[in-house]
C-alpha cells in the first residue's frame, strides 16, 4: 500500500513512549473530542500479532491523534503527512479488516503441536479467502461508507486509486504465499495423516511411494492390513465431537493406544514416525530463545551453559504444570531431591569425583 501503516504506529508509539507531558497533552484531546483515552502499541516486525492490535489501537484513537498532530508547531513530517491526507482513516479500516484474516491463522499456524499439513491446510484457507476477496474486491461496509463519502466531496481520483492498491496488494499476498506454499506441497500426501475424515487406501499409496524414495521401507502388503483397521477406527470415532477436534498427532496416539500390539501397527508406525518428526514452523524454536534471554541477563553474564540449559528444561517442559503440583511431584521423587541437595551440581563437585 502507499501507506506503510507498520511505519505510522511504530513512529507514533515512539512520539509516546517516554513522554509523560506528550501523554497527558493527549489525554486532554481525547477528553476534547470525547474519546476514551488508551494506551498506544508499538509494533515489531519480529512479532507477527502485534500488528492488528496496534492497527485496532490507532484505530479507537484516531479522532484525538489526529487534533493533536495536526494542532502541533513542528510534529514529524511523515505523521503530519499521514493526518492530512484525506484517505488515511480508510486505510486503516481496510488494513484492520485484512489483518483479522492473518491475525487468526497465524495463532492458529502458531500452535506448538502442529504437524506440517496441519500448517499446510491452515495456509490453503487462507490463501482461498485472499482470492475470494480479490475475486470480489472485497471491502468492509465501513471502508465503503467512509469511501462514498470522500466521493461526495468531490476527492474520486484519491478514491479511484485506492480501490487499485487494494486489488494489486490481494495480489501480492497471493503471490507471497503462493511462493511458500511451494514447498510444502511436497507433504500434501501426507493430507489424510489428520485422520479429519475416513482415509482411503489410494491415499495411502502415494505416501508410501514419497517414503520408499525417501529410503524408508514400508511393507504394502502389511500395511494394507493394518489401514483396514485404521479405518474402522476412524469411521467409529469421526462423529464423536470430541475425537474431531483433536490435533492429528492426539488421534494417531488414541489410535496407538487402542491397537492391541506392535504388529498391528509396524507400518503405520514408520509413516507416523516419519511425518511427526518434520518441525512444521520455527516459533518453538524462537520461544526457547525468548526464554533464553530471560535468564542470560547482563548481572548474569557468568551462568555457567549448562545450568542455563537444565533451566531452560524446566521452565519449557513444566510450564503446564502449577507450583502446587510441581511441589507435590518433587516430593514424591525422594532420588531427585537427594540430587538437588547434594553438591554434584557444582562444577568443583565434578572436578573432585574426576580425580
């Protein structure tokens, strides 16, 4: 778009953010203008659901912002600019409606157990909204009502023109995803491993034929046999509610669980293994980090690796569990703390027990 609307609300926050009599002048314009006074977001490129947020923030504050800037001797140039154009209110009513579609499915693409055609799906459908919207040159009701309103004061040109940055940029993400979905459409075999519906052997075999290559070596014969009760297994759990919102790999558990033995299962085993060891996005990966530089602090420079590491394995593999059950679960185990009391945690311990 010709507004880089991530550029406005990080400029404005900065403007904000540690400027207490800036603040409060704008508090009063929000009185002024009679809007409830918020505080404003910032928006980082690192962190993908911050900008709808910030988009909704600037959103509810616009009427105020907008007399502030505007009634300032020198404010900066790029936010002045923004204000005075006629149009700026109308993209950000369209850049909100737009982001609530990623704004969804990026939590959703997000989740820490998803599998990679669980993604790939997640991608397809919103890739088939995008085009419908281009298809449609879907606008929101409001867009169109702030829109015909510009037109009856005369500005259709600038109106002309953004209804053109609208179609062109569904067109860009179109061509965004279309270049990432590339890729993983190598899994797209793999699609009936979600076990969302009744699987068939035909798509099976196109599975079995991507792992053979892949150097895997799957028994067919075998493995028909096992599908045929695979199937019988879905199509008795498929209408309980409960089994359907399940992630793929809690059904093929259920399933596991179920089966009476290993050789009731071999084959379908090795896909299961293949295809859920394939990392589906990078976000866990980005978490652990995060939780990394919570602990590797400056007054922490000194922490030895692997403490920092036993950290990091506690703090991601106990996040579910409360203080209260964490404390029951230490006492029960009377080995480990007998560990945590002794001093072979220490490096010097270490040293000692070596010579």
């Amino acid at each position: 778009m010709n507004i880089d609307i991530e550029n406005i609300i990080f400029k404005i926050y900065q403007y904000f953010h540690i400027y207490t009599v800036r603040t409060e002048r704008l508090k009063e314009y929000c009185e002024f203008v009679e809007v409830e006074y918020r505080k404003l977001l910032s928006h980082s490129k690192t962190r993908w659901l911050s900008l709808f947020p910030g988009i909704t923030r600037l959103i509810q504050m616009f009427p105020a912002l907008k007399s502030f800037f505007l009634s300032q001797d020198k404010p900066p140039i790029v936010l002045k600019t923004f204000f005075e154009y006629e149009l700026s209110e109308i993209y950000l009513w369209h850049m909100h409606s737009f982001m609530s579609v990623f704004q969804t499915y990026i939590q959703e693409i997000e989740r820490e157990s998803n599998s990679v055609v669980e993604v790939l799906n997640s991608l397809n459908s919103v890739q088939t909204i995008l085009l419908d919207r281009k298809t449609h040159n879907f606008m929101s009701l409001k867009v169109k009502e702030l829109l015909a309103q510009k037109r009856r004061e005369g500005i259709d040109e600038e109106c002309d023109k953004f209804c053109a940055e609208v179609n062109n940029m569904y067109s860009r993400c179109l061509e965004y995803l279309e270049m990432w979905l590339r890729p993983l459409e190598d899994f797209s075999c793999f699609r009936w491993i979600t076990l969302s519906e009744t699987p068939n052997w035909s798509d099976v075999e196109p599975c079995i034929k991507y792992l053979t290559d892949k150097g895997m070596q799957i028994d067919d014969v075998k493995c028909f046999d096992q599908f045929s009760n695979l199937k019988k297994f879905t199509e008795s759990c498929n209408s309980d509610e409960e089994f359907s919102n399940l992630l793929a790999h809690q059904k093929w558990t259920k399933y596991f669980e179920k089966s009476k033995n290993i050789e009731c299962h071999s084959e379908l085993l090795k896909i299961a293994q293949f295809f859920f060891a394939i990392p589906s996005h990078n976000a866990n990966v980005e978490r652990i980090f995060s939780l990394m530089q919570s602990q590797w602090t400056k007054e922490r420079t000194n922490l030895n690796v692997e403490s920092l590491k036993g950290i990091l394995l506690v703090q991601y593999n106990f996040r579910q569990t409360s203080c209260k059950d964490f404390h029951a679960f230490l006492k029960s185990n009377q080995q480990l703390l007998r560990k945590i009391r002794s001093a072979e945690k220490y490096a010097w311990a270490h040293e000692e027990k070596e010579n």
